[in-house]
C-alpha cells in the first residue's frame, strides 16, 4: 500500500503561495492542518438551521493559531541572519515565539503584561528558554516599547505587525476552502489586535483567485499583482469580528485606554492591525460586535460540554457572537458558518476551574457512596 505524503507544516504545503525564498530553511513544528469541526448539538440546542463548523486552531503545536504566523516570521529571521527574536504578548504570542525561537536555536524575548496572563501559557515560555521580561503595564504598552526596540537592539520584532506573521495565518483560510470545497458564508472571529481577521480575509481573497482592494499594503508582497492568487473558489466570506465587552475599540470606534476583560488573549486596547481590519471588514459587508464576559464564558462550556471542544475564553468569543447572531437572525438560516477557535483550553486552566468548582462531589472511597452516587446522577 502507497504511503502518504508525510504532512510537515505549512511552509512545505504553500510554499508556492507564500513569499518564502528558494533556499529558506523552514523552521517548522508541523503547525496548521488543524480540525474543522462540523457542530451537531450546538445548532439543535439553538433550534436554527446553520451549518456550523469550529477551526480548532488550539491543535497547533504550542496551543493557538500564533505558530502559523510564527513558522514564517522564524524562517525569515534566520534567513536574514537575526540572532534574536522579540514581541509584546498577552501568552500566546509568546508561548509561540519561544517554541519557534528554540526550534530555530535563537534567542527569544518576550515582555508580558504584569498579571493577567494565563499560567499555561507562562509555562510555555519558560519551558521553551525564552528571557521573559514582565513589565508594569498592559500588553500595548509592550507593544509600544517592543516598536521602538528594533531601531535600538539587534532584535526582529514577531507580532503580527512583522508582514510574514499575516502571510502564515492566511493559509487557515486556504485549509478551510480546500476541505469544504467552498468559501462559508459566514466567518467569525474573536479580534484583539485584528492580525487574524485581517489574514483571513488576504487568504480568503487570494483563494478566490484575486486580491483585495483595499489591503495592498498589508498583502504587501504582491505588489499589486497577487501572484499567490490561485482561484480554488468563487466566493468570499463575510467577516465577522467579535471584541469583548470591556476591550471593544472596534465598537467604540476608538482606541480604549483600559481594556479588561476575562478573555485575556484579546484584552488590547489598541490594535495594530486597526485599518486592515476595518477595511477587510467593510470589503467583505461585514461587522463587528462585543460580547459580555458572561456570554464568552457561558460559550465556552457550550463548547466543552456540549460538542467536546475545549477552546480558551478568548476563542469562545466567536461562538458566543456567531450564537447570538444566529438567533437574531442576522445570520441567515442555511448560512455555512465557521468560527475560529483561536487557542486551547488547557491554556487558561484557573478560568475554567473557576467556574465550575462546585462541579466536583466528595464522597466517601467505598463502593456503596460510589454506586448511589452514579444511580443519582443517571
Ligand atoms: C492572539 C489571539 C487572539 C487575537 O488575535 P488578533 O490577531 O490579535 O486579533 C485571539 N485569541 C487567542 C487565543 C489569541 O492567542
């Protein structure tokens, strides 16, 4: 029997659509490739007809959708001979930059907001040998610092402003068209610093075989010519962008000074990618909404419990959204909806076990505790 292909990143299977030099090196960890989940109980319970699918992007090596934007800006540094790797990071950026970084066998910095940054992800960065520096302020105030640093320090600076980390995440989009051989309908996305919804709409558009109008420069590399265009499909989705409550610049329509909120991975106050965002949005006949704490949460166990898909709180802001949109009606009935899971749920573990304590019963280690036990719970 035939052996097949061995799969060995995304580098290797997009090569041609991606601005990779002939004699780059990969640095790869086997990221993208990861599940779309077609839901089965969530659309009974909301009793609407969609089709709706998750992007399981907490399958990625270190946990998140970060390692398909990381494997390219890696590669590229290595290949113009950087010895160091910096970025600002709310956890997974940096959980991320530190795998690649080891992988590649350079030398990783990565400040962190002082608290608020989920253990697993901290776990990671130390495990993986990076210099973690915690500062005394939020993740866009590293980003500020992390800005100024390149002019300053021999460092390349890996958050999605570096163009390469845009390029990675768009294939999520490619890998979507390709297994549903269609564009969805509907593509919903929990937005911080808006990199990601800003690759998906590069992807989906370079999948239908032609460029956007109005992100020249953030697909930069085409100039103008989209020569990774390859038409697999006709249509693009709509983008659908969701902030939490309490970290909403989208919806404020303005930077926000203090953003909070439960999901961490999107408490930005100041996105980066704020004009691609907005205008991939408008391009597609998009929108952006928020979601409570509360409804991020509550989305998260729905998930959990009942489809077996555990993401972390940030994810779950696109089903929270896309949930509510459904019901609403904004969301057609018959749409084909995918939801980007952006990390997974074993990276924030507090939050969940938070929440659920009193799920837990102590019982006495005996056989009769046990069985009454299970036959009241039957
Ligand atoms: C980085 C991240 C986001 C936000 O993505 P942006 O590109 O910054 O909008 C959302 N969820 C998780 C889990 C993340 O790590």
């Amino acid at each position: 029997m035939p052996f097949r292909t061995r799969y060995t990143g995304l580098i290797a299977k997009y090569r041609d659509r991606l601005p990779v030099s002939d004699d780059a090196r990969p640095i790869s960890l086997g990221e993208g490739n990861t599940p779309l989940i077609r839901l089965n109980n969530i659309p009974k319970d909301l009793g609407c007809d969609v089709d709706l699918y998750v992007k399981y992007e907490g399958l990625n090596p270190t946990g998140s959708f970060k390692d398909r934007g990381m494997t390219m800006a890696v590669t590229r540094a290595l290949e113009e001979g950087s010895q160091a790797i910096i970025c600002a990071s709310t956890g997974n950026t940096s959980a991320s930059a530190a795998a690649y970084a080891a992988r590649a066998g350079m030398k990783a910095f990565v400040l962190i907001p002082d608290g608020k940054i989920a253990m697993g992800k901290l776990a990671q960065a130390i495990m993986h040998g990076a210099e973690v520096l915690q500062i005394a302020g939020n993740f866009d105030a590293g980003m500020r610092i992390v800005k100024d640093m390149a002019d300053h320090a021999p460092v390349t600076i890996v958050n999605s402003i570096n163009p390469y980390r845009l390029q990675g995440q768009k294939t999520a989009a490619f890998e979507i068209v390709e297994e549903l051989e269609r564009a969805p309908d509907y593509h919903c996305l929990p937005v911080g610093n808006a990199g990601n919804i800003t690759a998906h709409w590069i992807g989906y558009c370079e999948a239908a075989g032609r460029r956007s109008d109005h992100l020249t420069d953030a697909c930069s590399f085409c100039h103008g010519q989209c020569r990774y265009a390859s038409a697999i499909v006709g249509d693009r989705p709509t983008m659908v962008g969701y902030q939490a409550s309490g970290s909403a610049p989208f919806l404020r329509g303005e930077m926000v000074e203090d953003p909070d909120t439960v999901a961490t991975a999107i408490r930005i106050g100041h996105p980066q990618s704020w004009d691609y965002a907005w205008k991939a949005s408008q391009e597609s006949g998009g929108w952006f909404d928020e979601c409570s704490d509360e409804e991020i949460l509550e989305a998260q166990r729905w998930l959990a419990a009942r489809e077996g898909v555990f993401c972390e709180p940030a994810s779950a802001a696109s089903v929270a959204g896309a949930m509510r949109d459904i019901r609403n009606g904004k969301i057609p009935e018959g749409s084909t909806v995918v939801c980007t899971l952006t990390g997974h749920g074993l990276k924030d573990p507090d939050i969940a076990i938070q929440q659920s304590a009193n799920a837990i019963s102590t019982i006495p280690a005996e056989l009769d505790a046990v069985r009454s036990a299970i036959l009241d719970r039957l």
